[in-house]
C-alpha cells in the first residue's frame, strides 16, 4: 500500500531517513509499495529542500496556456472602470472596434474577470411578471417606421430647479434621435423639441408614448395639440396600455442607462446638464454596440427618414365628405341647424370633415380618424367613437 493515508509526510519522512541510513531503494519501495520513480523524486526533493519538500505539492498547472494576459486583463478593468455599466459583450466589441486585430477572451471571460475584480455587483433577480396583452402595436422591420418617445422622471440639478429630459429613439435602430433638457412638459416646448428632431432626421411613420400629456389626454380620441399636429403630418399615433411602460421596454431601459450616466450627479444648471445629454447621445449612437443589432452600434443601422417635414403643412381635404369645418378656438364647432358643439380643445384651428349617415346622423372626421357622430334629432348631441387605446390616425 503506498505510504499511509493518515500522515504521508511522515511515512516520507521514515523513507528517507532509511535511505540516509544505507538501506537500498529498492528494498524500501517495495517494502512501502511505491515505485522506484516515485522514491527517487522524494529522495531528490529531499535533498534540495529538506523535509518541506516531501509535502503535497500543488497540482494546478504551472502554465494556464489560455489564460488571460495581464496586459488585456487591466484594459478590461480599466474600460469597465471608465463605463460602470458596459457588460462583457460590449466591452469585448468596443474594444475590438477601437482596436482592429486585438485577441480578447469570450464575454464569458470578461465577465469573469469583472467578478474577480469586484466590478460585478449580484443583485437579486426580480420575479417576471405575466406578458401583458400587449394589443396592435406594430414590430418595426426598418428604421423610421416606429419611433418611442417619453420623459424620464424629472430630477433637480444643482442649482436646485427641475429638469424634464425629452426623450425619442427609433426601434429599430435604438438610435437616440433626442434627449431634451427642457424645463416642463408642456406641448410648446415638446412641439418646438419635435420640430428640430423632424428636420434633422424626417418623419416616421408611427410614433409610440404613453398615455400622459402631452402625447395624449383624457380627451376626445385621447387627442392632444402635440398628437393632433403629428397626424397632419402623416404620422400614425400609437399609445401603449396604461400602466404597462414595459410595452415601450426598450425605451425605457434606455432610460436607466440614461439616469445611470448623466444624472449622478446632475449637471449644475441646463445647459451643463444638455452637454452631458448630448454627449451620452454620441456615445450611445456611435460607440456601444448592442446584441440584438449583432454587436453594431445604432449609427451603423440607423438612416434618416425620406419623408420631410413639409412648410407649410399641405391643406387638409375630405373629398368624401359633404361639408367641412374649422374648430374654433375653445374647440367648438357650428353643426348644422346651427348647433354649437364641443369636440376637443386639441383640434383648435383644425379642418373637421362631416359625412351624412344612412341613418341620418353625420359622422365627424379628422383627417383619417372618425371621432364620433352627431345626431341633429331630438337632444342633438354628439356621441364620440369608442377607441382602441393602442392607436390613432391609422
């Protein structure tokens, strides 16, 4: 039996003292039923270190040939040190976009490494809810065909006023069209942000928000100003189910990033505030790629929309119709037999068309979206059109 289980160093021990003593080696490796390889490596061992060489030595291997080099192990610490909230994947491709040729181990790895750095911290992984009935909103196959658009929670800057970041992206692409610091949420200042985004990238097809001001409102067909103008132009107005932000979940995770690397701390004042925006944009856009675009980033997917914003708006006209009119100012218009109806505040200044129904009431129209119907008879009320909340003007 080789050596005693209980205590080898000192079975060792003995060996080698009966060896110093003239005994002959092969006698004791057959006596301690061991090889004579076996006995020649601890007389040796013996003889350079004295009794520490006949402990256990380490079995892991002297040399891990994969093993990461220290050189790319502090890049990668470095890179993660200078962007808390990159994961393995990017860090793995912007460092390889940055420098062509350069070997880096698997995201795996990295991620590995970040642990062992202690730049990973593990946070209890929250129970999923149930996928919500999500209705018709639409899956984009290009850019420009659905853009997301909200405001991330408003926070106080440093000289302690409030900040409203106006946000859009395209979700196709995730490129950041515009992260706004505007001072509230009013419809002037979404429509003068949503005026410079229209000009320097053109105009999608569909635009997707929740249901608060001032995208929507509790309203007539949940028309706002804001929602009301991005029909003129031809866009399609689709609005997420209440209470469910994780129907717009893209946006929104953007939105965490968002507030992780701009917001702590808060910039002094706005225009401090807009420079850390503008640079989180380019960042964003130009340098860190994202799985489900296969590792590019959204400048490389994204293209501006061939649809312009047009000056001035082309005149609405309802050829099918059999009057139009102008909503005034309060939002009221003049029906026939000279009855004075409210429609919605949002359609001030907006051509309605009017259609005669078989049944004799008149069915009230903007542009492509029917609003409800009037009936001159009796009380002569107008009855608004029950709408899916998901969409309007498709």
């Amino acid at each position: 039996m080789p050596w005693k289980v209980t205590q080898p160093v000192n079975e060792r021990m003995r060996f080698v003292v009966r060896l110093e003593n003239g005994e002959r080696m092969t006698d004791l490796c057959q006596e301690y039923g061991i090889s004579r390889k076996t006995g020649y490596k601890f007389w040796e061992r013996f003889k350079e270190r004295g009794p520490a060489g006949l402990a256990d030595e380490s079995r892991a291997p002297k040399r891990v040939p994969r093993r990461t080099a220290a050189e790319i192990e502090q890049l990668i610490v470095k890179t993660r040190k200078a962007r808390p909230n990159w994961g393995g994947r990017t860090i793995k491709a912007v460092l390889e976009r940055r420098q062509p040729g350069l070997v880096l181990p698997a995201p795996t790895t990295i991620g590995d490494i970040l642990k062992r750095h202690g730049l990973v911290t593990s946070s209890k992984r929250r129970r999923e809810a149930g996928e919500p009935k999500r209705g018709p909103l639409t899956v984009p196959e290009a850019p420009n065909q659905v853009w997301a658009v909200d405001y991330k929670d408003q926070f106080r800057l440093g000289n302690g006023r409030y900040c409203y970041p106006l946000t859009a992206t395209d979700v196709h692409s995730r490129f950041v069209l515009a992260v706004q610091a505007l001072e509230g949420t009013d419809e002037e200042g979404a429509r003068q942000c949503f005026e410079e985004i229209f000009r320097e990238h053109g105009l999608p097809q569909i635009i997707r928000s929740d249901n608060g001001s001032p995208f929507a409102s509790t309203g007539l067909a949940g028309l706002t100003r804001l929602s009301a103008w991005w029909l003129r132009l031809g866009i399609a107005h689709q609005r997420i189910q209440p209470a469910h932000p994780e129907q717009n979940g893209q946006h929104e995770r953007m939105h965490r990033t968002l507030k992780a690397e701009t917001t702590r701390p808060a910039g002094k004042n706005p225009l401090q505030q807009q420079e850390r925006f503008d640079q989180f944009r380019r960042e964003f856009n130009e340098v860190r790629p994202h799985q489900s675009l296969g590792m590019k980033t959204p400048a490389d997917v994204h293209r501006p929309s061939e649809r312009r914003l047009p000056e001035p708006l082309p005149e609405l006209e309802y050829p099918l119709h059999d009057d139009v009119l102008v909503v005034g100012r309060e939002g009221h218009i003049r029906l026939p037999r000279c009855r004075s109806v409210f429609l919605s505040k949002a359609l001030a200044g907006q051509p309605v068309g009017l259609r005669e129904q078989e049944d004799g009431r008149w069915l009230v129209t903007f542009i492509t979206l029917d609003l409800g119907l009037y009936d001159p008879r009796g009380h002569r009320r107008f009855e608004p059109l029950p709408r899916d909340v998901h969409s309007a003007g498709e």
